[in-house]
C-alpha cells in the first residue's frame, strides 16, 4: 500500500469524528493512534516471548526492563498481554483496558502518548461513544514494518500531518521537505565521501537535524548509507519544537533501534539540547521567513556574552526571518577540521543570500561563511516544490573539509528548471525533482563543473531537438546555417571574494549661498570643507577592485569635489544567484514582428472569406 493510499484509508476515520470532533482536532486523535497502531504491529512477533521472559524475571525479583528489551530487538516492549484487536474483545471495559495496555509501555513509548495528551483524547472518545468504533478501525489496519516501510510511514505522518495543518490554517513557517529534495542534499552530502561509502567499512558516523520534524531528514540520511554500505551505522541525533511531530519521530528513532534520548524535544535557538556536541554530517529545513521575537532575549544574550564561544558571534539577522540563526547553530556544531570536520545541507529561502547591506547581521553571517572558505555550493530548487509555499528555496552545502581542489571557491547550480509537474498536486506542491534531475544535479556537484544548457535555434529562432547540458570538456553542437546556440549556464564557480564588496560613503563639499565651499572652524576639522549630508552617496566597490581607481574612474568624472570617508568604509558579502544566472534575450525585430502580423492578418482574413462563403 503506497503512502497516499493508506494515509486516505487512516483519513477515513474523520467520519467516525465528525459531530463530536472540529477538523481542526481530528489530528488529535488520528496521529497517536497510528503510532499506536504501528508499535502494535512492531511488537506483535515477539509478544509471547515477551510475556514469558516478564513473568520469569519479575518472579524472580529482578527487573525485567533490560530482558524484555532484548527479547523484542528494539528500543522498547510492552509488558501487557493486550494489544488493539484484543482490545476489542472486552467492549465495556475498553477504555480501563486501553490505559493498562499503555501503562504497560516502556517508559520511553510512554512519553510519546503523553506528548501527544493521549489521556484526554480516551477519555472523550469515551464520553462520545466512539473509543470502541475508532480501536476497532484501527486494529484493522496492518502497519507492520514487513507491510509498509519506515520511508512510507514517514511519508504517511507527514501527509497527516500536512491535512490536519491546511484544515487548521496553521502553515505559517512549516514546510516539510519533499523526499526528492532529501535525496538530493544526502547525495551531495556523501558524494565526496568514499570512506564511509565503500562498503565493507565498518565505519560509524552521527547525523543531526536541529529542526527534526517527523524525522524524515535523519531516516533518509540513514537508508543511502546503507544502501551503500551495509556494514556503516548512522547515529541519529535530532531536536524538535512541535510535540506531536516530536513524539513521532522519537517512534520512528524506536523502531529503528536508535537511541531516543539523542531526540530532544524543545526550542533548539533558545535552548540547544545537544550543547557541546559536534557532529559528522548535518541536515535542516528551518522555517522560512518566521520571526525569532520569542526567543531574542535569550539568543542576544549568547550572542554578547559569549561572542564567537558561542553559536551566534559573527551576528545576528533581523527579528522576521531567524532561519540564518539555524545557519549559524549548525556552523557551531562543526568538528574542527583536525578532528575530521563536517559537512551540512541547510535548506533556505532567497533573503538570506542578498538581504542586509554591508555590516548588517547577515552581511556580517554571510562575511564569516566565506571569509572562512566554508561555502561549497548553493543550488537554487525549482518553485512550487514544498507543500504549502511556492517561493524560490535554496540548498546551502557548507562544509570545513573542502577537498582541495574546492578550496576558496563557491560552486552556484541553478537547479531551477529541473522539475517535472505532479500527477496531482500536494497543496501548494505541484512539481517534483525525478531521479535523473538529482543524478544531474549530484553529478554537476561531484565534477566541480560549469555548465550550460545548450538549445540549437533554427533560422527562424525555433529549437531543434531536447536542450543539451554541456559542461567545460564537452563538444558543443553545431547549429544549421542561418542558425544559432542558445546558452544557459547552469552551474557557475566564483572565487570566495567575488561575492564581497566594500561600501564606501562619497561626501561633497557644503556650500554657501554664495557657492563657496564651507570649511570647518574648530578642532580636526579646522580647515577642511564640510559634507553636504544632502548630497552624500554610497557606492559598492568590489573586494577585486582597487578603491581609488574605481573612485577616479566611476564618481570623479560627474563629481570632481567629491572625496571617500574612510572612516565610514564597510565590507559587505551577498550572494546575488539570479543575477549570475541571467541571459539576456535579444528581443525581435521589427522587420520578424511585422512579418508575423502579415501572416497572422491573412489567416484571419482567408478564414472570413470561407464563413462569408459559407
């Protein structure tokens, strides 16, 4: 069963809820018992064995805990002789039999019902009749990991939790990530990797995602370095504000035999749950674009009292758009470079590549990633790719292990035109990266190549055949005669102080009524002419360029009395993607337009002459 079906097939329970449920709650109900429902089927192989080993071990005084663990071969048990179907067997007594049965929970499955206020929903499930109609739904449904896979489970909560969120109007800032977007950042994040890709190694390496959700990012992650590598173990670590999308994703690190206290439930800015860690690789898709008011007192605390001890020295963002904080929370968690190092995907939206001017937070942000050579490529995903927002997204790889011929370079992939459009639309998701569209994009990155897109024109301007990517090495085609080559670059590679530039302040002198200059009368200004702060200018000179050569050559010509305040000076960093990717295309000419409308003219005439016939 794929996800979308079993997710309508769960989504069908909504009709037993609606009355007594608004839809806004049926996320309540619907999400625990599907986790429910799964550690159900997880268990059920080993529940003999289970009860046996408990009542041997509690009879003999010992506590069971450590056995029971064994026995089922995964990070928890149940201790109970009852499951869902058997639930069933005993209506009146169903919901006293429900609570024992999750009582009977090791206590770290416990905690998911109760970050879920599981309690509450029983008991008015209860009220309304209905506990009996919901358990007996779903005991009906098989979820057994044989059944359907962690990655469709995955899939299947977060399509949950997506409905339940749209019905709510709750998307504001939450996007989860569309697997083929996953795919991609886990590919670029192994490509350079062929220690632990090759298999046989029995290498262990830690993951971390700051911003967990359902913990598809981490589970991705760990199916590619298997897929690879059979013999490699992934440690997860992870950290998550949401309660419900906590408490599953610590089901998911159960089934899947991780360590559930490496998942942390809390607000990662303010209160970071894995302080002092450093970790191998890492994965995040921050909100975009959400406010950090919240939590500014304590992150401007970290930021001045601890300066670059801390997670935020190089600067802070503006309070309505905190993902560069995230940026910065995942660069601190970075193994020096002795030690190994570390490699990140971070997803974001535009702003963080332009916003701010020089000496502005992010500027500053920006200044620190690629002062410090720790940018190695950034590629622009293409539009309507998340499910509720269609905004332009970006996927940052950083990373203070470049190889060494990536060194003091940014590679810039305009990934943009690479979608296909979905069968039927996810939300605000409506088009989807296709395997060959990660294998280009991966390929690109792991070649370190610049690219373009190359369409052969015929005379008439007409493309000839399917776009072409060519990358240095390659042949170009030759175009027909009277026709030409349309060039698209698709991946660029730029020096790291390409992206920087210095502000400099032009003041012109004050003037009298008379015209003369006006010159300062006391102290270190005695003398010397005033600023005019009507007529003060900025201008932005590239880090490549010499400062007063470009002075001479760019302001003196129009403002000869002109000078620099080099006191004012500041050098900024932005990353302007789009312009670097834009073709400027010739329009028509008169002559071709005119002929076009001649054409179009007689057509339109010849047909009134066959209706005047008729």
């Amino acid at each position: 069963m794929n996800s979308q079906a079993l997710s309508s097939f769960i989504w069908s329970v909504a009709d037993l809820l609606r009355g007594d449920y608004k839809q806004s709650e049926y996320g309540r109900v619907i999400l625990p018992f599907t986790v429910l429902r799964r550690l159900d089927c997880v268990l059920e192989a080993t529940k003999p064995a289970v009860l046996a080993e408990h009542a041997a071990r509690t009879q003999a005084g010992l506590n069971p805990e450590p056995f029971l663990l064994r026995k089922t071969g995964v990070g928890f048990y149940n201790a109970s002789p009852l499951d869902l179907p058997t639930l069933l067997g005993d209506q009146d007594h169903i919901r006293q039999n429900l609570y024992a049965y999750l009582q009977a929970f090791s206590p770290a499955a416990r905690d998911i019902f109760e970050r879920f206020d599981f309690h509450a929903q029983v008991e008015r499930l209860a009220k309304a009749d209905l506990l009996y109609l919901v358990t007996e739904k779903f005991a009906r449904i098989d979820l057994h990991p044989d059944t359907v896979d962690n990655a469709t489970m995955g899939s299947v909560f977060e399509e949950l939790i997506r409905k339940f969120a749209e019905i709510s109007n709750e998307t504001a800032g939450e996007h989860f990530t569309p697997r083929e977007v996953i795919r991609l950042m886990v590919n670029l994040l192994f490509i350079e990797d062929s220690e632990v890709l090759a298999p046989g190694r029995a290498v262990v390496r830690t993951v971390y995602d700051p911003t967990a959700g359902t913990g598809g990012m981490l589970s991705v992650a760990a199916e590619h370095l298997l897929a690879h590598n059979p013999q490699a173990r992934l440690t997860m670590f992870g950290q998550e504000l949401n309660d419900e999308s906590f408490a599953i994703c610590k089901a998911d690190m159960l089934i899947k035999g991780q360590d559930v206290a490496n998942i942390v439930c809390g607000n990662t800015l303010s209160d970071d749950g894995h302080a002092q860690r450093q970790f191998d690789y890492m994965l995040a898709n921050p909100p975009f674009g959400v406010e950090w008011k919240k939590v500014e007192r304590q992150v401007r605390q970290e930021h001045e009292l601890k300066g670059f001890d801390g997670r935020f020295g190089p600067g802070l963002p503006r309070v309505s758009d905190g993902s560069m904080l995230f940026l910065l929370h995942l660069v601190s968690k970075m193994r020096p470079p002795a030690e190994g190092g570390s490699r990140f995907g971070i997803v974001l939206n535009g702003s963080p590549l332009f916003t701010g001017g020089a000496g502005s937070g992010e500027s500053e942000i920006r200044r620190y990633l690629l002062e410090n050579d720790l940018v190695e490529s950034i590629v622009g995903l293409p539009t309507d790719m998340f499910y509720n927002t269609g905004i332009a997204t970006y996927v940052w790889i950083v990373s203070n292990r470049k190889p060494e011929d990536r060194r003091g370079f940014v590679q810039l992939i305009d990934a943009s035109g690479f979608w296909q459009k979905m069968r039927k639309s996810l939300g605000s998701k409506r088009r989807e990266m296709s395997d060959e569209h990660i294998a280009t994009v991966t390929r690109l990155f792991g070649d370190f190549a610049e690219a373009e897109q190359v369409t052969v024109l015929d005379a008439q301007g007409q493309p000839v055949g399917e776009p072409r990517l060519v990358t240095g090495t390659d042949t170009a085609p030759r175009p027909p005669e009277g026709g030409r080559l349309k060039r698209v670059p698709i991946a660029r590679i730029f020096r790291n102080e390409e992206f920087g530039y210095t502000t400099i302040t032009v003041e012109r002198p004050l003037r009298d009524a008379a015209g003369a200059v006006v010159l300062g009368q006391k102290g270190k200004q005695k003398g010397k002419p005033q600023p005019d702060s009507a007529l003060r200018d900025t201008e932005n000179v590239p880090l490549s360029e010499d400062i007063h050569a470009y002075f001479a050559r760019e302001v003196l010509p129009h403002a000869p009395d002109a000078w620099i305040d080099a006191e004012k000076s500041k050098i900024g960093y932005e990353i302007p993607f789009n312009r670097h990717f834009y073709v400027f295309e010739p329009p028509r000419s008169l002559h071709a337009i005119d002929e076009e409308l001649k054409a179009v003219s007689a057509n339109i005439m010849a047909m009134l002459g066959t209706l005047a016939q008729g």
